[in-house]
C-alpha cells in the first residue's frame, strides 16, 4: 500500500464502527486519496478471493467479475456494486461481514481491512478498470507450465558410460539415472526365467515345457536373435490379444450384465470384448483404436468391428427405469451414466480426473463445469443400443445417437439437472487445444469423408481431438498408454497416479523417458506392438532379482535397476491352472461361458436375470477367463478374491491384495480342487504312474524348472506319507485311491505355493 | 492417504501387540487353535505387524465406540408407522396432498394402521408392534430428519452404506476397517450378515471400493459354513490339509528366503496359517452350544418367526466379544411395503421385536453396550400418502433411523419431518452426518479420514458431514 497511514486508519475505523457517521467520516475528499492503482491493488483481492466462484465458468448466484461490466451487472440478487458509493454497494457489505450471516469469501481468508479499504475507494473513485487489464484464470495459470499438457518432445538419447549394457535407447534413460545414482543395473536373468517372464507377460499363460527348452537351447547358441524371435513369435500369437484385451477391458470396466439392481444379462457385450482383443491382435493402431471406441459408429458405420467398438461407451453399469418412474430419478440415473462415461473417457484415456467438475470448480483441477458440460454434449444426443452386426442374428451392444440433431445441453450448476439456464455447446477444454479450435475439428468431423449417418458427429469431432497430438489431446493420450505398457511390463508405472496426470500428480520418475516413448508411439503411427517390442527387448526387461545392494538402496526399484517378482492377475491364475492341468479350452471369442458359482456365493436380491444355479463343470467352461461372464452383482469368488475389479468403475491400475480369502480359495475352492485333481491325472498318464517322474514332471509344469534335491526329496517324503496316511484314521481309502489323493494334495500344493503366483 | 498422526491424540489406546492379538485370538478356542497359533509362530519369522492390513491402528482421539452394530432394516421401514406417530396425519386421513412419488399415482394421505403409546422416562412413542423394542428406548437417540438423495432402493441403498449413490465406493465398514485395523485377526474385521434372499445391489452395499480389497465386508453365515470356501473339500481331511501347508510352508520358506525385501511373500505364508486358523475359529463363532437355554430364548432362537434374525443378533454379539468391528445385520426380507402396509410392517416387526430387544439386554449385561454402537434403520423411509389400497411408496426426503450404545445421549432426539412426516424440516440430517457419528464414536475423525484415489483424496463424507453433537452424551 503506498497509501498516507491516516487514510488508512480513518477508512478502517470507517469499517469498524459500521455507522454511517463514521462511514460518512472515512469518505475521502475528493483529491485527498491518491487514485487506486487497479491492477497493483484490487484485481489481485478479486483474483484471490473471488474468481474461484464468480468467474471462469463459474457465476455462483449469478454474479460475475471477469469486466468492469459483469461487475456492475450484478447478480441474482440484484447489482452489487455502485460505481462512485461504496456505501450502497452490496459487495462492500458482504466482503466485510456487515450483512447479515451472509459473507464473502464464504469459505477461507477473509478480506484483510486494507483489502476492504481498497476495495471501497476504487469503487468510490468510479471503478475505473483499464482496458487489457485481466483476471488471469487459477486452472489455465497452474496448468499452462505443467509437463503433461505440453505437445510431445523429443528428448536426445542420452549419451552414458555403460553403452555396452544397452539394447534399445530404453536402456540409456534407464542407465543414465542409475549411473548418477551410484547403482548398477542387476546381471541378466537366466534363459529359462526370462523365458517364462516374457511368455506371462505377453500371453498372460506359463510356457510349456518343451517350449522353455527350445528357448533355452536356441539361445545358448544365439542370445540375441534367439530372444528376439521369440518376442516376435509370442507378439504373433493370439493369446497376446487375450492377455493386452484383459488388461483394456478394466480401463473400460466392461462386464457382461447391468449391474445395480436388475444385473441384466447383456447378451450382446461381447462384441466389444471381441473388438479389443481383435484390436490388439491385429496390432490395430492406438488413434484409431481410441477413436473407434468413440465414436466408430460415425467413422466407419459399415464396419462390424468400428461399430461394436462404441461398446466402450456402453460398458458401465446401468439400470433401465420405466418411464412410469418419477422423472427426477430417472433424470439421475441418465446423468450419471453420462459422468460415468466421462470420467472414463477422463482418468482412462487422459489421465484427466474429470468427475469433480460435474458439481462445481476447483482452481486446481485441469477442467471447469463448463469444460466438462461442453464435453458431455458429445454424448448428450446418445444413448445404450443393441444394434444388428454384420450377418444372421449377431448383435452388439453399443452407443448410438438419436438423430443429426445435437440435443440441448445445460451447464447443470452443482449437478443440478433441472438447473437449465445455461446452455452449452460441444467444446473441448483449451488447456488442451493447440492452434486449433473445437469448431475446426467439427468441421473436420463433418467434412473429412464422413458418411451419412443419422449422427451427430460430435463424438467423432471428440474422437479427431482427442487423438490430434499435434493440436488436441493426442499427445496426452500417448503418454498415458504408454505408461500404462510401462507398468504392465515392468510392475510399477513410471507416473505412479495412471489414471491422474493432473497437477497434482507426482511427476514421472523418468520424465525424459516417458516422453521419448509416447512420441515414438506416435511416430510409429501409434504402434503399440512397436511400443511392445522396445520394452521387452531392452536389456532392463531382462534383468534379474539382482543383489542385495540394489535392494536396500532402491527397495522400491524406482530406478529400475532390477526386476521383482511379479503376481499372476486373478484371470492369469486362473488360465494357469487350466494350462497346468492340461485343460485349458483355447477356443476364442464369441458369447461368453458362466462357471459354476455357489449358491453361497450369490448375494444378491431382485435380479432379473439370475445367474443360474445348475452349471455342471464341463470343457467349454475351461476358457480363458478372458471369455467369462462377468456378472456384475454375482461375482466370481475366485477371481474376486484375487482382486479383479468389480467394474464399477474404470480401473488402470489393480489392487494387490494378500489376505487369507485368498489361502482359503487355494485351500478349499471347488474349482482350484478340481483342477488339481485334472493335473495328478495329467502327470499320472505323462509319467505312466511312476512317482520319481511325477515329481519333476510336476515342478517342470507348474513352475517351469525342475526340483532341486531338497525339493525332490520333500516332494517324494509327502507323497509317500500323503498315501500311507490317506490309509489310516477316519475317513480311510484303499491303497491305490490313497496314491492317487496325495497326488492330487501335491498338485494342489504346487498351485498354492508362492512361486506358481508369483513370477520372478 | 492415512492421517494418523493427530496432534490431539493424546489418549491414545493401548495398541496390542502382535503377541497380545495372538493370544487374544487363541483364548477360548481350545488347545488347538492356540497349538496351531504357536507353531505358526515359531515356524515362520514374524512380519512387522504393520504389514497387515487389519494391525489395529491408532484413532485419531479417544474411541467411545470399539465395535458397531448396524441392525439394517432392508427395504426402507416407515417412521410416522414406527417410532414418529403424526397427529395430523391421521386428523387429514383421506385428504389429497400433492406429492411427486416413485412408482406414480399417489393416493391420498393414508393414517397409521397401528396404535402409539409413549414408553420410558423419555416419553417415547413407538407403535403397538415393537413392544420388546420399546422398553428400550430411554437408551435410544433418534434421528427423525434423515434425508437422502435417490428414491429408488439401489441408489439409497449405496448411499446410506457408502455415502454416494452411484455403485463402487467404499462402505463405511470398509472405511472403519481401513481406520482402525482389526482387533481380531483370525476373523474379518467388518462381517455382513445377510438373508437366504440376497440383498437388492448385492455385494457393493459391503464394497471396499477404491480402497483395498482387504477391507471389504464379509458375508458371514450363522448356520452350515460362515464363510465361502472355508469348508475343506469333502476328500481332504484336516490332518491332509495340515500336511499340505507343511510342504507348502518348506517351499515358501525356502523360495521367501531367495527373495529378501519382498514382505508381500511373506505376507502370504502367513495368510495361509491365517486360514487354516480361521477354519476352527470361524466355525466356533457359529456354534451355539456354550449359549444358555435362556440366552437363546432371550433372543428368540425358540420361536419361527424369530429364529433367524435372533440367531443373527446372537451372532453379531459374538463377532463383538471377538473383537470384530462392524457388523451389519440385515433383515430378513425387505420393509418395502408398497402394499398391504400392516402385515409388511407387522411381520418385519415380529420378526426383530425380540431380537433387537435381546441384543441390546445381552450387551448390555456383558458389559458390552458402553463399547458398542448400536444403529437401527433402512435406506430411506415411506411416504405418508397410500400406494394403491393400503401400501407406501418410497421416500427419501425424510426418514428415521436411532442409535444405542457407546456414546449415544439416551432418550436424546433430533430433527423433525413436517406434520404430515413427508419431507425433513427441522435440522435436516444427510446420511454424511450420520457417517460422521459413526466415525467420531469410533474414534475417527471423518474429515481426516482420507484416502488418495484419482487425484483426490477421498472421504467416506465426500466434502460434508457433520458430527451430531446432540445425540452424544
């Protein structure tokens, strides 16, 4: 304040006493207070105290203080402020706390005296605002430097002393940090585990055998091409689509059924399930893979696969309410469905943590309410549909709009769907537009070869931004998926908040990198097999547990100088024991197949499609469990228990959790029992009976290795007192059942034990 | 994440040991069981305690609560039929009120079928049908302006469980587990105890949502086998099974050994003791042998149309004694009286009269009501206008619901609904407040209680929720 101190004083004794003689006291002849210094001494007050509500998007009460004339408009109460009397401006009454139980800021610091004294004589002085003066936006400030709304760079390879380590430019970011500080990276894992790490982590399923030896004969000869051939045959296989799917599956929280109170069966889900698999099967590139799910129905309507890819959009939980129904509620439901469909779009393509901005603004979060009412207006026009697909009877569930016509959209402040006096247009978030604005890319849309469809092109206008990296959100969508490949193939993302990229985000323990990656995924015309290849290929990929010093100085293994064990995903657990016991069903696609659940298991009331209680155990149910009916209320025990999503929501990154439900689903589960039992019978016919062949027929299955000596000898002293025990006590059986039982409780065993979950 | 480290904390409790939680979980359950704890022990190393999810963990201030009981009166019971009996309601029986409801065509404003008296020092009204219940009601603190968001059940039903309508957040006996930890580790630490029929939205109402799984409740049985899989198959006997963890226990050992600074390895060897132990004690929890004649007809075991919901209220004091701490009791079929008013409620209250009134006796002469919360409610409420001939349809802008217990203000009351019992008036209530009591009796602070998820740190109360001082004592 460069104010003489009397003027201060007298202006807050003015305030203090509240009197209109001490008001009338404090009023400054004219000349006798020096002119306001606007910019220096009012605009920072309405910045810091007001802007959050009452600009930007945002008029709480309908007030608003972006311009001199939005001021001096007022709000839903009346004007505010009168220019040349502070006396009669409301703002001066509200700001100091004179009006009743009514006072601004509601929340947080209250205007200092000085403030309010500010405030008072720029208003008494006219409200003089000058021209190019502005309030600068809180989110646009704090968001405008930040790394991930920044177009992709392309960093240098670093140059680094342990060139020789390094297979793929992924090594030299990698070696660099290790280098500076201080670590080494951890010696080559052996041929046979990192057969076995790759072959999980492509296919999600343990090799074979015969499989792991041919690896391991090829590369004593050859290491180099002999691992290169192999991540080119594994990238090949389709089981890579059913493993990479799975993993795209929780982004989308895809299931088979509705979910809250009904569960409807939806018979006609899996086209979409079958999309994603195909997609990353057929290596389909990630831009257009992102805009099918968008909008797929408008890019390519004759196209099976681009029309059950809106499926994405289809996929979140949902309940029919008849039209009998009060409104209000329906009205909820449909805005819910729409914020579920955003917030997807949000944490699982973008990295964007949307959903707050439903109800109100807040200065730190990437988007306003208008941003993300003008991004649901791409849905808005749309809805759920069963839609015929390509010949005979097939059909798809999908997402489709109601017309050409763009249904009317609102900005509903606070949520509220009834609160229609604002209305939006579709419109994409600008911290996210380079250069080009929404209106080009719905010309885009329109223009660029669209077919006639009874659309409205909005979704495809988003699907073009989105997936723009030079102008709109691409850049950001590379970054996210190729964090996501990231934490899939090396355990721990590089940016630990996947579905948060936000500013409030931890940063990228290898920022260089990440960027490196996402732009060579884009140059690569968005290859995510590309993107595969170099990081399984690296010679970080294929290191070891490594030592004890890299342990304790990076427990965590944030510089990635090592590998960890890994645990099998409830779904890989599962396609594990069926591979073991030899039973595994490869067939692929099409509707899905409904294991048998206990009737203890099934908790809920009021379905309308039950899930049956009579399923008998059978080789069709012995697929992938890629191909499951998710239910969403009728859960299956043992992939819960081993923390598959429920699919509530969008999912990037899951739980891990280690609880006893998990040793007792091992223990006692029906299934887990049965398959134990398929694999002692397996092992019985390989080995002919014989039990010194079993036992390391037996490791080499499930475990990918043979038994060492303290193994085999346990091995073998469990099986023989196993059968004599199984002879004695209650419960007895003859001789040769005893054989076959202890069998089947090593077999189980073997699945229990920490190395068949956990990968090295 | 966790924000333990209150500033005011100055009482904190005694935390056990793991030792001590070892010991805790043996007494009483045989030689066995305590045999079976020992040698878990000395076979493997001990993992610090603080690597389980449910090690008992600090409050943030002094609990009065260590256990909730949640007697959930599915279907939404309706107050103004109850404990809120509206003079004018049945002065304007028959008059028409403009009132927009769930499934359309309201009827006319619709009087109680049933007879009010006041009981106890407090003067409580309660309905003729609730007579067991009503003795107890100077313990009772009413919250008569309950409100929530959605008027259909599935909505309400997450809502009041985890404070937000839509499907997938975490429940409040996630959050409580996730705060508190455990004091017993052989049992989950927040059990459900459902019906023969399932419940309208299944297993989300008992979510861990975006929390750890670990922390989800568990549907816990009072007849045949408690809990999923924890039934041997039928050609592995314990003995068989005993062995089986042996081998299983030298090879993890050996391969743990390989694999220094991975605890989650640990963790899961001793999961499987953990479950092995959780088979005789979950079983024990179920048997009722060592209950007295008199105890079981306390709380109705002797009669049908009480056994089940008896058996249930039997057991959530049992879970307490073993240090569980939440257990949510559902009713047996749904309070949703969209028709025939009198014999829904009629019925429902038959069914939990004695029950309820045989819990809240038996806890409190064990000594375990001052530790124990005790909540009485459903979803939403009904309306006061008639569905078709004699039912209500839903309501979500007022309803009831009391506590008892630890902390609780006896004969205490809060909030109205309008005359009629409509719409909440006077000192509205969200079902955030009530999530506030729940976890200030427990000794948690609910807007410390955070977990970060999506970029934001999340609270069972989202961004409102206020303690309800009133009701305290």
């Amino acid at each position: 304040m460069n104010w003489p101190a009397r003027e201060i004083s007298s202006l807050i004794v003015g305030l203090l006493l509240g009197s209109a003689a001490a008001a009338s006291a404090a009023e400054p002849l004219p000349g006798s207070v020096p002119p306001v210094d606007f910019r220096r001494e009012v605009l920072p007050i309405l910045q810091l105290h007001c802007a959050e509500c009452h600009a930007f998007g945002n008029q709480e009460g309908g007030f608003r203080i972006s311009s001199r004339a939005e001021l001096l408009a007022g709000g839903d109460e009346g004007p505010a402020v009168v220019p040349g009397d502070s006396q009669s401006s409301r703002i001066i009454r509200l700001v100091a706390g004179q009006d009743g139980d009514l006072r601004m800021p509601p929340n947080g610091p209250r205007l200092s005296l000085e403030e309010v004294g500010a405030l008072r004589a720029w208003i008494d002085q006219g409200c003089v605002w000058p021209a190019g003066v502005e309030l600068s936006d809180p989110r646009r400030e704090a968001s405008r430097g930040h790394w991930a709304f920044q177009p992709l760079a392309r960093p240098p390879v670093p140059d680094v002393r342990t060139a020789g380590w390094c297979r793929t430019p992924i090594d030299r970011f990698l070696i660099e940090r290790l280098e500076a500080a201080g670590l080494e990276p951890a010696a080559e894992q052996p041929a046979r585990m990192a057969m076995r790490r790759l072959h999980f982590g492509l296919l999600g399923l343990p090799p074979d055998p015969a499989e792991i030896d041919a690896y391991c004969a090829a590369a004593a000869e050859s290491p180099g091409h002999a691992w290169e051939e192999l991540v080119d045959r594994l990238l090949e296989s389709p089981s890579f689509g059913e493993r990479w799917g799975r993993h795209w599956l929780d982004i989308a929280h895809y299931a088979d059924s509705d979910g809250m109170e009904s569960d409807r069966d939806r018979r006609f889900a899996f086209p979409y399930r079958d999309f994603a698999i195909r997609s990353f099967n057929s290596d389909l590139p990630y831009d257009r893979f992102v805009r099918w799910q968008l909008a797929g129905d408008e890019y390519a309507p004759e196209n099976a696969m681009a029309i059950a890819a809106t499926g994405f959009l289809a996929a979140g939980p949902h309940e029919v309410l008849e039209p009998r129904l009060l409104e209000e509620e329906r009205l909820r439901n449909r805005y819910n469905e729409l914020d579920d469909i955003l917030s997807t779009i949000g944490t699982g393509l973008l990295g964007l943590t949307i959903g707050c901005a439903r109800c109100h603004d807040h200065k730190y979060d990437a988007l306003s309410s208008r941003d993300y009412y003008s991004l649901m207006c791409a849905f808005h026009s749309g809805d759920r549909a069963e839609v015929p697909l390509g010949e005979e009877d097939e059909k798809a569930l999908v997402f489709r709009d109601g017309g050409a016509e763009p249904a009317p959209t609102w900005l509903f402040r606070r949520a509220d769907f009834y609160d229609r006096t604002q209305p939006v247009e579709l419109g994409f978030p600008r911290l996210l537009l380079r250069g080009r604005s929404t209106h080009d890319y719905q010309a885009a849309a329109r223009s660029n070869g669209s077919p006639p469809v009874a659309s409205t092109l909005q979704r495809r206008a988003l699907a073009e931004w989105i997936s723009d990296a030079d102008h709109g959100a691409g850049a950001l969508l590379a970054r996210v998926i190729v964090n996501r490949l990231w934490q899939h193939h090396f355990g721990e993302p590089l940016v630990a908040s996947v579905g948060d990229f936000g500013v409030r985000a931890l940063p990228p323990t290898h920022p260089q990198l990440l960027e490196w990656l996402a732009d060579e995924l884009v140059r690569s015309q968005w290859s995510l097999k590309h993107l595969h290849r170099l990081l399984v290929l690296s010679a970080a990929y294929r290191q070891s547990l490594g030592t004890a010093q890299g342990r304790d100085t990076d427990p965590e293994n944030r510089f990635v100088g090592r590998v960890r064990p890994r645990r099998l995903e409830a779904e890989a657990l599962r396609d594990s024991l069926l591979t073991v016991s030899g039973t595994l069903n490869r067939q692929m696609y099409g509707p899905a197949f409904k294991p048998p659940i206990a009737s203890d298991a099934m908790l809920a009331r009021n379905l309308k499609d039950a899930y049956p209680t009579n399923i008998v155990e059978s080789a069709a149910l012995r697929r992938r469990s890629v191909y499951m009916f998710h239910k969403r209320v009728v859960p299956y025990p043992l992939l819960q228990a081993f923390d598959k999503p429920d699919a509530q929501q969008s999912c990037g990154r899951r739980d891990r959790s280690t609880v006893a439900p998990q040793a007792l689903t091992m223990l006692n589960d029906a299934f887990v029992r049965t398959v134990a039992d398929d694999f002692a019978t397996r092992l019985q016919v390989e080995c002919s009976g014989e039990t010194a062949e079993i036992v390391p027929r037996a490791f080499r299955l499930a475990l990918g290795r043979a038994p060492d000596e303290t193994e085999f000898a346990s091995s073998l002293a469990f099986l023989r007192v196993q059968a004599r025990e199984r002879q004695q006590g209650e419960g007895t059986v003859d001789a040769r059942a005893a054989e076959r039982l202890a069998i089947v409780d090593f077999c189980q065993t073997l699945f229990a034990s920490n190395e068949f979950l956990y990968i090295d | 994440m966790h924000d333990f480290a209150s500033p005011t904390c100055r009482r904190s409790r005694l935390v056990p040991n793991r030792r001590q939680w070892l010991a805790r979980a043996g007494a009483g359950f045989g030689t066995v069981a305590l045999a079976d704890l020992l040698s878990a022990k000395s076979t493997s190393t001990v993992a610090d305690e603080s690597t389980s999810p449910f090690a008992v963990r600090r409050p943030h201030f002094s609990a009065r609560a260590r256990a909730i009981i949640w007697l959930f009166m599915e279907g939404a019971p309706s107050a103004v039929d109850t404990f809120d009996p509206k003079p004018e309601l049945t002065r304007r029986d028959g008059q028409t009120m403009k009132i927009d409801v769930f499934n359309g065509n309201p009827g006319p404003l619709m009087k109680s079928p049933f007879a009010f008296r006041q009981y106890g020092e407090s003067g409580t009204w309660v309905c003729d049908q609730y007579p067991h219940v009503a003795r107890h009601v100077d313990q009772f603190a009413f919250i008569k302006s309950l409100y929530s968001e959605s008027n259909d059940h599935v909505p309400a039903l997450y809502q009041i469980n985890t404070g937000i309508s839509r499907p997938g957040f975490p429940s409040a006996g996630a959050w409580i587990t996730y705060g508190l930890g455990s004091e017993n580790q052989n049992l989950p630490g927040f059990v459900v105890l459902g019906n023969n029929q399932g419940i309208k939205g299944g297993p989300l109402n008992w979510n861990s949502g975006f929390l750890p799984t670990a922390y989800q409740g568990t549907l816990f049985r009072s007849e045949g086998t408690p809990i999923l899989n924890l039934k041997r198959p039928a050609d592995v006997r314990r003995e068989d099974q005993r062995r089986q963890l042996d081998l299983l226990a030298a090879w993890n050992a050996a391969h743990r050994a390989a694999r220094p600074g991975e605890s989650e390895l640990q963790g899961r060897i001793e999961a499987f003791e953990l479950a092995y132990r959780m088979q005789s004690e979950a079983a024990a929890v179920i048997d009722y042998s060592q209950e007295s004649a008199e105890t079981l007809q306390l709380y109705g075991l002797d009669r049908a149309e009480t056994r089940s919901y008896g058996s249930k209220c039997l057991l959530a004091r049992r879970l307490v004694e073993r240090g569980v701490r939440f257990i949510q009791v559902y009713s047996d079929g749904e309070w949703d009286a969209h028709s025939n008013l009198t014999g829904n409620h009629k019925q429902h209250c038959l069914a939990t009269d004695v029950p309820i009134h045989g819990l809240l006796t038996d806890l409190k002469q064990r000594g375990l009501l001052d530790s124990t919360l005790v909540i009485w409610g459903g979803e939403f409420g009904r309306m006061p206008v008639s569905q078709g001939k004699d039912g209500r349809d839903h309501n979500p802008h007022g309803f009831i619901a009391w506590m008892a217990g630890a902390g609780v203000r006896g004969g205490a009351s809060l909030g109205e609904t309008d005359e009629v019992g409509y719409r909440a008036t006077v000192d509205r209530t969200s079902v955030h407040d009530l999530h506030a009591t729940m976890l200030h009796l427990m000794g948690l602070d609910h807007t410390r209680l955070t977990y970060a998820h999506n970029g934001r740190n999340f609270r069972l109360t989202d961004v409102a929720g206020n303690v309800l001082w009133p009701l305290l004592g």
